[in-house]
C-alpha cells in the first residue's frame, strides 16, 4: 500500500538541500543536488515507518509562511 507525505525542502549556508517530513517526527534528510535529496528521502521515510510505533499524523499541507521577528 503506497502513502503520501508532503516534504519540507530548505537550503542551509553550506549549499546542501534538506527535506524534512512534518508527519513523521524526527524525520529529515540532506543531500547535495534535488535528484539526489528526493532518492534520500523516499529512504529515510521507509526507515521511519518501520521503526514508528503508531500510525503517521495526518496532516494536510496547507502552505508557507515567511515571518520576520525582530531579534
């Protein structure tokens, strides 16, 4: 049975992509090209599936937000 997660992709100073899976606590991954973060991904989803204990949350993606904070 196949399932969907939406994937966070962000880009940190040093150039690598990260992908991060809200449903799915403690989930994330990096890589250096989108081809290659993608095939990682799919990897590290499969990797906590099997070692979760209950069910993924279900989440509907709704959208990003940009928020400025004085710091």
């Amino acid at each position: 049975m196949s399932q969907q997660f939406d994937v966070v992709v962000e880009k940190d100073a040093e150039g690598y992509f990260v992908a991060t899976v809200p449903a799915l606590p403690g989930c994330h991954t990096q890589a250096r090209s989108l081809d290659e973060l993608m095939e990682r991904v799919k990897e590290a989803i499969e990797l906590c599936l099997e070692v979760q204990d209950s069910p993924p949350q279900r989440l509907d993606f709704v959208g990003v937000q940009r928020v400025t904070v004085g710091a």
